[in-house]
C-alpha cells in the first residue's frame, strides 16, 4: 500500500483545483474548475477502494451540485451591473496563521494514528450474512446503520421544503435563451430517458451485490428530470399536486413506518428479520431512489429558476 | 494469453494519444468551433480504442454489451452538447476564425 | 515521514489541506457564490480524509462504516448547498446584492 505515481500526480493536483476553484475572478470558470475537481475526486475515491462513494460523488458531488451552482448564477448573472462588485476584501494574510496551525495539528494528530487497523471491517464481514445483502457498503447504509440513513432521507426533505417555501408555485417564464428547443436535443432527449430509467433501476437492483445502491440511482433520475427540465418538457412540479407530495415524502415516510413496524411485529426499532432482509432493504431502496430524485429535482429547480422567481410584494403578499 | 495483454494496451495506448492530441487542440485552436472539433475526437475514436482494449480482456459477454453501451451513451451526448454549444455560439455571433 | 508513504496517511493529509484551503476560502473571500464553493471544498477534504483512514487495513479490506458515513455526508452537503443557494438567489431578488459589501452599502443606502 505505498504511494504510486497514480497518488502523486493526483494529490496535488486535487489541492491546487481546490485553490483555483474559489479563487479565479470570474465564477463561472470557477464552478467549472469545482466540477472538475469533483470528477477527480471521484477518481481518488476509486483509488480508495470506495466505488460506491465514487458513484454517488460523481452523480452528486460533480453533477447535481455543478447543476446546482451553474442555475443559481444564471439567475444572478441575468441581471447586468450588480456582477461587477470586487471579489474579495483587502487580502488578509493573518487569517494564514491559524488556519496553518490548525492544518498542523491535524497532521500531527493524523500521525499519532496507528499505521495498520481493521475498525469495524471485521465485524461488518462477519455479520454481512445477517444482513440479506452482500455488498458491505450497502449492508452498513440500510441495515447496520439503517438510523443514520433514515435522518438522512429526512434531512434530504427537510431542504426540499425549505426551497419549495421559498418560492412560488408557478413554474417561472423561461429565457428564450436559457432553453434550446432543438431538435437535435430533443432527438438525444428521446433516446435518452428510456436508458436513464433503466440505468437507474439495474444500479438500485446490483446495489444490493456489487457497488451501487438507492442514492446513485436517484442522483441519476434528477440527472434525466434536469434534462427534460432544460429541454422545456413541462413536468408536472406543481407542488400544490398530492400525488407529487406523496411521492415526496414516501422515501422518508417509508423507511419511518417499516422501522415502526418492526417495532409492532416484535422485534427492535429497524431490526430487520433475517429471511426477509433483503426484500425490506429493496423495498425502502425503490422508495428512497423515487423520492431521493424528485427532492434533488427540486432542489435544482429551486435554485435554477423553474420554481417561480416572481419577486414578493412589501406586505408579504404574492 | 500474453498476446491479448500486449493488444489490448496498445490499443489503450492509441486512445491515450488521441485524448492528448485532443487536449492539445483544446488548448491551442482559435475559436470555440475548432476547439469543439477537437474536443469530440476525444470522446468518440480516443473512448472507443480504449474500450476495445478493455474488452479484449472480459470474462462475459454481459460486460462487452455493457462496455459497448456505455460507449454509445458517450458518442451521443459528447455529439448532441457538441452540436448545442456551437449552436449557441453561432447565435451569440460568434465569426469562425479565419486566417489573417 | 516513512508514514506519510503509506496510502492512507497520504491521502489524508491531501484531505487535512483541501479542508483548510476551504476555511481560508469561507472567511477570506466576499461573494456567497465563493464561500458556498469553499463550504463544498471543506466538506470534500473532510470526506477525503475519513476514507482514506478507512484505508488501513489489509489489502482489499477497507472499513465500510466510514463509507457509509460519507455517502450520507455528501448527501447532507448538496441538501446544504441548495438551501445555501436558493437563500442566495432569494437575496438576490430581495436585494440586488451578492455579497457581503453590497449588503452593507445596501443597508447604508436605506438609511
């Protein structure tokens, strides 16, 4: 396990994006460089022996968040004259020195560390016959660790209500620029989704035995929504519609209940039995991927745009 | 089956170079409609040859189909964002570069 | 410094100073735009540096828990960002202002 070039060439390479990324006075460069730092993260967490984190960091990190950055400054951008404040505040070279020894401390307590441990790799080993899956990772997320994942999916609708509240229902009259209404890309469009759903379902299925799993394959559902979202295909995102709330809720809901009711067949809150484990597990999965996509979609939605950015009037009225 | 190794990184090789020559003419073209010119040889013949390398060394033909997918999906976007952005810059009037 | 040779202290020392350059980056610059893209690069050092100390077993045995625990933190951080970018656009709106002098000048200009 030593350092090859591989980690040599990337390492460096990873701090100096890093840098650049924040620091570059025009931000739509720096969201590219951010994107780009994002795909080579990715690579490093394959180097890492992570490919599930890998996946997700690639469908999320790189491609919702870049989404993300790229919608909220076509909105600020679109209004000329406010982008041209100066970047940053008189440069302070102070603030060097305590981030500097905080980095040395780190390090030094990084070194305290003993150089070989197994953690809780064994245990999870052990027990991975327990669990209904075979993929470890996947095993920690839904079953082992099912609690932080539930609170995770919480966390997830949490924002998407904050967004949703932050705006109007009406979907927003889009730029005539913002959205081509291209053949070619409505062409490519068509070709498209049937394979973003299919992909979408084989990584939910193979999640369970090889690298994958339920927020990879809904990271790649807000991937086909943003394109048909771009393309000016009007999807129902009105939020005033049950059925879009329904779906909304159903991955936390979901997983809430089937935790409740192992609580009522008798056994321990999210203790899964073992014959069933894995049809419970691909059960809250299908409901995670569902809801997982539509709450990112609409977080992209929100920050893009596509949700109504009509300005409030003074009184607080619509 | 030390023949199918050698082939199989050759052909990595050659789409190594064409990634690289890629890179060299992003870097170094005059204007957005060559650079995207550049820019899809990568995507297209540099994926394709290593993709080939690769599947002279599966096991299945489940990872072939797949290899070959993920090919395909690559050819179509690179093609349609390629055809879009230049579609873009001939509206925001952007001359192709002509030589002086 | 034969330490550092090993992938794991490697990668997590590159995660150590990718987490710092981001809270150098949150307070130094102005624009949200920035300090959001700096919170981002915190959070992907840290991740950075939690895997790569998952990395010490044997060969081919890493931890899965730290996994776990990233995946669910990289999920947490783009609910994080979205919320931290609709508040910036809303500003926008209310506003005009994208950082934090035209906050104040903003402010100045309504007294």
């Amino acid at each position: 396990m030593n350092v090859s070039a591989f980690d040599c060439i990337i390492a460096p390479t990873l701090i100096l994006l890093a840098w650049l990324a924040m620091r570059i006075k025009d931000l739509f460069v720096g969201i590219v460089l951010f994107i780009l730092f994002g795909l080579l993260t990715a690579l490093t967490w394959v180097e890492l022996q992570a490919p599930d984190i890998a996946l997700v960091e690639a469908a999320i990190g790189a491609g919702v968040v870049g989404a993300l950055f790229l919608g909220c400054l076509g909105i600020i951008e679109s209004r000329q004259g406010i982008y041209q404040f100066p970047m940053e505040r008189k440069r302070r070279s102070l603030l060097w020195i305590p981030v500097l020894s905080l980095a040395a401390i780190l390090c030094w307590s990084i070194s305290q560390l003993p150089p070989e441990t197994q953690g809780l790799g064994n245990l999870v080993r052990n027990s991975l016959l327990d669990s209904g899956v075979t993929n470890p990772v996947t095993a920690v997320i839904l079953n082992f660790r099912g609690y932080d994942t539930l609170l995770e999916i919480g966390v997830l609708f949490l924002a998407a209500v904050a967004i949703v509240s932050l705006r109007f229902f009406e979907p927003a009259k889009l730029d005539s620029r913002l959205a081509p209404n291209s053949r070619v890309f409505l062409f490519f469009l068509q070709l498209l989704t049937p394979s973003i759903v299919l992909v979408s379902a084989y990584l939910l299925w193979q999640g369970t035995n090889y690298p994958g799993g339920a927020f990879q394959a809904g990271a790649i559902l807000t991937g086909g929504g943003v394109l048909l979202l771009l393309a000016k295909v009007s999807l129902p995102l009105d939020y005033r519609n049950p059925w879009l709330r329904l779906a909304v809720v159903s991955g936390f809901a979901g997983f809430l209940l089937t935790g409740l009711g192992m609580m009522g067949i008798g056994m321990m809150f999210l203790e899964y039995p073992v014959t069933y484990a894995k049809w419970v597990i691909v059960l809250i999965e299908i409901l995670a991927t569902v809801s997982s996509g539509l709450i990112l979609l609409t977080l992209f939605s929100g920050c893009a745009g596509f949700l109504g950015i009509t300005r409030r009037g003074g009184d607080g009225t619509l | 089956m030390v023949i199918i190794d050698y082939v199989s990184l050759i052909l990595a090789g050659i789409g190594t170079i064409f990634f690289m020559a890629s890179t060299l003419g992003l870097l170094s073209f005059p204007d957005v409609y060559s650079r995207l010119h550049a820019l899809t040889k990568a995507d297209n013949v540099g994926l394709g040859f290593i993709i080939l390398g690769i599947a002279l060394r599966s096991q299945e033909v489940s990872e072939l189909m797949k290899l070959l997918l993920i090919w395909v999906l690559a050819i179509i976007s690179s093609c349609s964002s390629c055809y879009l952005i230049a579609r873009a810059a001939c509206r925001m009037g952007i001359k192709p570069w002509k030589r002086p | 410094m034969e330490l550092f040779k090993q992938t794991a202290f490697f990668y997590s020392i590159t995660g150590v100073s990718i987490f710092c350059i981001g809270l150098y980056g949150l307070i130094a610059y102005d624009h949200f735009i920035r300090k959001t893209i700096a919170m981002n690069i915190m959070g992907t050092g840290l991740f950075l540096a939690l895997v790569a100390l998952a990395h010490r077993g044997p060969e081919g045995t890493p931890d899965p828990v730290p996994h776990g625990m990233v995946l669910t933190g990289i999920v947490v951080s783009v609910s994080a960002t979205a919320l931290l970018l609709g508040m910036v656009v809303y500003l926008f709106l209310e506003t005009g202002a994208t950082d934090l002098k035209g906050l104040i000048k903003k402010r100045e200009r309504d007294k």
